[in-house]
C-alpha cells in the first residue's frame, strides 16, 4: 500500500467503483457520503444492465462503453445480474424504418443482435403487443441498483478501504492552490472535523456542481431527472424497448416481482428538488402499455423520480440531446490542484468511469499501477455489512 | 392534485453518546401521494440536515427503508402519509444496533442471513440459448427476499431471544431446502434444527404480516417443521450451533424484550392469537393455583364446603367461571391451532383457522354459560 491517500466524495456507482479501483492499486482510499451509500442517484435508476442498444445509432460512444462494460461486469460480478436479455419491440411502421439504422448502428458498435419474427417474439414474451412488427434481441439485462455498487464497496472495504457514510463535506482545505483534504459533518455524532488527502475526487453526481464550486471551479453537469414508475406484476421476463429513437416511457425492466416503466427527461437547478409531476407518471403508463397492453391495468407500486448526472450545456432542453458518456475533469487546467471531478455516464458504465478516473489520479499522485478491475471478482453484497 | 395539508411528523431521535432518544416534531406538507420517505428527505432537506434515514431504490426493491410508522414495520417509500391523521410517529426498526435516528446497523441481520446457505441470486439460465417457448416460468430471476429486516424487527421471538435465526434466515433456508441449486439442503434443515432455529417460533405470523414481498416466513418455518417432523430423516450434518459471528457492538441493541410477547397493536390476529393464547395461559396457571386452594377447604369438613358452594353460586363467581371457561376454550381450541399450523399443515389458513377458534370458542362459551346457569337455579 503506497502512502498516499485519496478522498472521494460521494457514495453512489461511480465513487463505489472508484473506491474499489483505487484501492486494488494500492492506494489509501476514504469515501464520504452525506447520507446513506446509493441514496443519490444510484439507488433509484432503471435497474437495466444496458447492452448499449439504446444508444447505438444517436450516441455510439455511449453505446459502445455500454456493451463493453456489460460483459466485464457480467465477468466480475456473478450473481447480480439477470441474464433475461432485452427485446427492442418495432410496433409501426415509423418503428420499421428504424430498424435498418438501429442493426446497422449495433454492428457499428460491436452489440450481438438476433432478429425475432413477431411470433417468436410473442412465443418468448406472450403479453407483449400482438401488433407488433417485429424485435430484436440484445443482450441486455436485469441488475440491482443497490446490490451492484455495494459489491465495489464490500470489495473496497475488505481490501482497505475506509467508507463513511453519513459524512457530510462542508468545504475543501487548500495549501494555497492545491486542495488538501476535506472538511466533514459526521451527522452521526454530530462533530465537524477534517480528513487531509494528497487528492480528493469529486464524484457527486448531480451535486458535483455543488461541491466543485467549494473549490472555486465549475463543472458543466446538468442534473436531469426522469421518472420511473413500478406496477405489480412481472409481465415479461425480459426487459422490453421500443425500436425507435430514444423516447418517454419506452423501457419496461421486469425486476423481483414488479415491473418498472422508465423514463421521462427534464432538466432541473437543484437535484435535492424532485417532483413527480402527475402527468408523467400517466405518460409511463400509456407508454408501456402500447409495447405491454397489460400494464396499463397494473396496480402501481411506486413513482419516483431520479436526476441523471448528464454531462453538457446548462441551456439544455430536455437532456435527451445529451450523450449518456462521461468526462473527467482535471480541475488543474483552471489553476486548482490536487481536485479530479468524474461526471456522467450510467450505472452500467461505472467500472470503466472509475477506471479512466483512476488513470488519471495515479498518473497526478506519480504511481505505476495498472487497473485490476478488469478480472478481480468482487465480494456479495452482504459483506458490504459483515 | 389536491393542496397539500400539513401532517406533524413525530421522529424518534438518537445519537452516539445521547443519554436517551427523544423525539422531534416537525410539520410537513403533504399531498395525497406524498410518502414517508419524501416527508423524510423533505425534513432532511429544509428543516434538519442532521436527520439520519437510509434509502436507495425508492421503490420497494432493494429494502433499505425500512423503519416503524405509529409502531408497524413498513417500508418508508411506498408508505402514504395522507390519512393517517394529523401526528404520525416514525421510528427505527427494532431488535438491532441503532446507529442513530431512524439508522439501524444491518450486520447483526446479514450475518445470520448469510449462514442459511442461499444463493443470493437464482442459478441463471440464459434465455439467448434455451429459447423455451414456455420458458417464462423458468427463466432467471432476483429472490424475492428484500433483505429488509421488517419481519425480524415485529417478531416477538427475536424480541427475547438474540441468538434466534429470525424469520427472513429461515425463510432463506426453506428456499434452499425448497430448490437446493446446488446447495446441501441437509446443511440447512440440521441448521435450523437447534433451540434457537424453527422450533422456537412461536407462530405470531407477524413476519408474513409485514412482508413487502410476500416472502412469508411464517410458513417457510411452519414448513421447515414440518419436513423435519415428518420428512426423511436428514443425514447427520455437522453440529448446528446457533452462533452470530463476533461483531463489534455498534450501538444500543434495542431489543424489544418481553413487553413485544403482552403487546399485539397495530399488529395482526396471528399476533392477537399469540397474545392471547400467552394471557390465557398464564391465567390456567394462576387459576389452578386458586383450585388447589379451594380444594384445601374439603379438608376442614362439611360446613366450610357448604359455605363454599354458596359463595360458588353468587353472581360475581359465575362470571369468574365464564371467563375460566373463555380461557380453558380459547387456550385448548387455539393449541389444536397452533399444533396444524405449527406442524406446517395448514400454515397459509393460520388466519382463517383464529377467527374459525374464536367462533367455536364464542359458541361453546354461549352453551357452557347457558348451562352453568341453568344449574345454580
């Protein structure tokens, strides 16, 4: 273990991953996290392993890292994934036009791809639509929200690695220009104190903004929220899109015992502000229905909503003109040292945002160390707890 | 949307080094979809940052909310605040570490659970290469288990007893024994066959009650029982203590004690019919007690049995035996209960089968009074 410390702020997938990566290399690593890890975003996404498919012809580089990941992940961490595959379900004719493009795009973008007659789709999936054209089948997939990210910080901990959660950062502490640690409120026992690091990584998400701006820096993170909404019932046992261009309410992941009907986009100032708003939840509902007819007779179980850490223009509209990749910042480009800030990307692509992260903060801190997260198989969930 | 009216949410407070919890009270607005947990977060937000609650998927999937609105166990997040009246009172679960405010220590629980030897997730079968036409019942799928600890919290055995496996373990275990998977479903049944393992239940049913998910761990008991009463004989498996590896104490226990076993509200008629069957128990006892005295009397000659038997006519006396008899019934009626259900026989009718008891208690009550009165005149 080398002697230098690192802090990251934030315990959703990304800081989770970090942690674990960094640590595998031998770095000394303390994760903050204001409330309880996965709280943020983390907790409330879609649960869907993404095979890349959504995003092949509007957004290859996501795209790609998504299918990439999928199998590293699916290598890695045994047991958290469902391996249901996905339909993209083609319901008109606008859908058909499409396909040629989407095939083309998952080509592009090394995502496998079979083709289903509509009644072989029906034969695999009896509740979806009867009027549909035609699917295709990725292999997409069902995970934990929670359960994925507590194996990086189980693996973490048991390797080293120090998480706080319920450690509030209320400030940086600088040496001049270089950001030395971290001031904390452990909300627990109510005491403020700080942790010194040779680096600290922001990794707050929706809030990166939030804490970049502690360091005198701006990050361009546009929180954007999407609701979700889970009905009872599992009508399908794989997760069902629509084949169209990235839309509302075209992505149904069956998970335990429910089923969850996902997304709307809209762009908000403050991610600790989120609304279900009425119409939405209505907008899920008839959306599903049209790719699963049953669903529109589900009782619901829940509604929620979830701020995507989109990277991008605040003037953006909705957050569907926003690519799902991720950037890392090098907060030395505008004169502050020792401050690496990780935004955007999805749950399926935090192993490989933290690897890019870790990348660069070994290369800052003077270390060779290559990335293990590659092959290390991480611990169950539950020894995130024992 | 209707506008949003104001509910005073009463939250149990506790931090590290408090001599006492307390509890704060704070108003919230509400709308009719408003849910705990947003209430929660709300307070969090604009009223007190030091507020600690768990939450993640906020949607009844991954069971990190869990926690006690005006004394049941619920999950905060598909938990409306509307009509519930003008305080609601919002606590941590119970019979674990308290870490402070609403934050339970989740150790303690995954350390048993880990040791019923089930798969945390379904053995998988790909679908892109069997292709079933009627695969959708076979293919793979999370366990329906939250892990949220709800059942172990409402459960008066777990109350009283730290070593018990505790409901969502066993359940865990009957999976196994239920499809192995590739593990050693012996292993499990010899697991549960100890002191603190299935026998001790007491069949409150609380666990079923509370259950997000209809996992129903009262039955899964009731079955492991009955598998290990009637079933093949198990191999002898390795000795089953009933051991919680050693933890570093994390806060106050908060275990219920015996109050939970004398204290059925907000709960279900498993739990009344718990509750009950203990009250009327200890009233056989003190009643047989009483007996022997009255019996002593015979030994002091007929004038003091005649002055007894005058003072056995007297109203307040006969309505001592009707409760005697309302005791005697209920305690009997409920034991042939507590035997089919225990045993696993008929554990899903467990509710049916209280009300059935009370009727035919009630009904042979009615006779026995009847009778009883007719009698003295």
């Amino acid at each position: 273990m080398s002697a230098y410390h690192v802090v990251i702020i934030g315990g959703g997938a990304t800081g989770a991953a970090l942690a674990h990566d960094l640590t595998l290399r031998g770095v000394q690593v303390t994760l903050v996290e204001r409330g309880e890890v996965t709280s943020g975003t983390t907790g409330r996404h879609h649960g869907l392993l993404h095979s890349g498919a959504r995003y092949a012809v509007k957004d290859p580089e996501s795209a790609r890292e998504c299918i990439q990941e999928n199998q590293i992940l699916r290598r890695i961490a045994p047991g958290s994934f469902e391996l249901n595959d996905g339909l993209f379900v083609a319901l008109t004719d606008e859908d058909l036009a499409y396909y040629d493009d989407f095939m083309e795009g998952c080509a592009n973008t090394g995502i496998p791809t079979r083709t289903l007659s509509r009644d072989e789709a029906l034969r695999l999936e009896p509740n979806l639509n009867p009027d549909l054209k035609l699917a295709v089948q990725v292999p997409d997939g069902t995970m934990d929200a929670m359960r994925l990210p507590l194996r990086f910080l189980a693996t973490a901990k048991h390797n080293g690695a120090r998480v706080h959660p319920f450690h509030q950062v209320t400030g940086l502490v600088f040496q001049g220009r270089t950001v030395a640690g971290v001031q904390v409120r452990d909300h627990r026992r109510g005491r403020d104190f700080t942790i010194a690091a040779d680096l600290v990584v922001n990794a707050a998400g929706p809030w990166a903004e939030h804490v970049a701006r502690m360091a005198g820096v701006d990050v361009p993170v546009v929180p954007s929220p999407g609701v979700l909404v889970a009905v009872r019932g599992r009508w399908t046992n794989m997760v069902i899109n629509r084949l169209h261009r990235a839309g509302d309410g075209d992505i149904v992941v069956p998970q335990r015992t429910l089923s969850v009907i996902g997304t709307s986009s809209w762009v908000v100032d403050d991610p600790d502000h989120l609304d279900v708003p009425e119409e939405h939840i209505r907008l899920m509902y008839e959306k599903g229905a049209e790719m699963i007819p049953a669903l529109a007779r589900a009782p619901m179980r829940a509604a929620w909503a979830a701020a995507r850490p989109l990277v991008g223009s605040r003037q953006a509209q909705s957050g569907r003109e926003l690519s799902r990749t991720f950037k890392v910042f090098d907060h030395a480009a505008e004169g502050v040292e020792g401050f690496v800030t990780i935004v955007g990307g999805k749950a399926t692509t935090a192993r490989i945002m933290a690897e890019v992260t870790a990348d660069l903060v070994v290369r800052k801190l003077g270390l060779d160390a290559p990335c293990r997260t590659r092959e290390v198989v991480l611990l169950p969930h539950t020894a995130y707890y024992t | 949307m209707s506008s949003p009216s104001t509910v005073q949410l009463r939250v149990f407070r506790y931090k590290p080094g408090d001599p006492a919890p307390h509890y704060d009270t704070f108003a919230v607005p509400v709308t009719p979809r408003t849910t705990v947990l947003e209430a929660l977060q709300a307070i969090r937000r604009d009223q007190d940052p030091s507020l600690m609650l768990r939450h993640s998927c906020h949607h009844a999937s991954c069971g990190t909310c869990g926690l006690r609105v005006d004394g049941q166990e619920v999950l905060a997040c598909v938990t409306p605040l509307a009509d519930r009246g003008p305080v609601v009172t919002v606590e941590p679960l119970q019979n674990a570490p308290l870490l402070g405010d609403l934050v339970v220590d989740m150790g303690p629980f995954y350390a048993v659970f880990t040791q019923a030897g089930m798969p945390l997730v379904r053995s998988t079968e790909a679908t892109a290469a069997s292709r079933p036409a009627a695969g959708i019942e076979r293919l793979t799928r999370f366990e329906n288990c939250l892990e949220c600890g709800l059942c172990v919290s409402t459960c008066p055995v777990a109350a009283t007893d730290p070593l018990y496996l505790g409901p969502a373990a066993m359940a865990a275990a009957w999976r196994v024994v239920q499809e192995p998977r590739g593990q050693n479903p012996a292993r499990a049944l010899a697991w549960v066959d100890q002191e603190h393992g299935c026998w001790r239940c007491h069949l409150a049913f609380e666990c079923s009650t509370v259950c997000p998910n209809d996992v129903q761990p009262g039955q899964a008991i009731a079955a492991l029982r009955q598998r290990l009463a009637l079933g093949e004989p198990a191999p002898p498996g390795p000795a089953a203590a009933a051991t919680r590896p050693a933890l570093a104490p994390t806060g106050p226990a908060r275990r219920v004690g015996l109050r939970a076993w004398l204290d059925p509200r907000g709960r279900d008629v498993g739990y009344w019919a718990f509750v009950l069957h203990r009250l009327t128990g200890l009233a056989l006892v003190v009643y047989l007690l009483l007996h022997l005295w009255v019996l002593r009397l015979l030994a002091r000659g007929p004038a003091a049995w005649d002055e007894f038997i005058a003072l056995a006519r007297s109203p307040l006396f006969l309505a001592l035996d009707g409760l005697l008899l309302f005791g005697v019934l209920f305690h009997g009626l409920n034991g042939v209960r507590v035997a089919l259900v225990g045993l696993g026989a008929a554990a899903r009718r467990q509710r049916g089968l209280f009300w059935a008891v009370l009727l035919l208690t009630l009904l042979l009550l009615a006779a026995g009074v009847a009778a009883l009165v007719a009698a003295v005149h």
